[in-house]
C-alpha cells in the first residue's frame, strides 16, 4: 500500500503533524522517504503489532513511536 495523506483527511492538525515527525523520523532511520511512508502503515513487532500511523492520537502513543525509532537508529534493542 502506498502512503496517501488524502486518506487521513479527517486528522486534526496536532495529528498531522506528529505523522510528518515519525515519517521524518522513519525515513533517517531507512534513509528512505518511500520505505518511512511504507513503514508507519505496517504493524510493527515493537510497538505491540501496532501500526505507527494508528499511534499518533495522543502524545503518549506518539512518544512510543518516536522512542522506538531512536532505539532503532541507534542500534538500542527493543
């Protein structure tokens, strides 16, 4: 599935934004925009087979995504 910001139009702006900091995020950590977007929609094993894209709600999902993503980018096991 190709990542389509039309699709969650029905996101408030805080949601908006914190999508573009994981995707920022992602694509440090996959140096890769396309394989970011692919990641947020995939159920990830670190987040409880939780997709990040379903975690950006509240801040305390949000905050779960963004540290997994540190520990990953440094090589931290999770």
């Amino acid at each position: 599935m190709i990542f389509n910001i039309d699709e969650y139009e029905d996101l408030d702006e805080e949601q908006i934004e914190r999508l573009k900091i994981i995707i920022s995020l992602a694509t440090e950590l996959h140096g890769d925009a396309h394989l970011a977007k692919l990641w947020v929609q995939e159920s990830v094993y670190g987040l409880g087979g939780k997709r990040p894209v379903d975690m950006i709600s509240n801040k305390e999902d949000f905050e779960m995504v963004c540290d997994l993503l540190g520990r990953l980018k440094h090589g931290i096991p999770t």
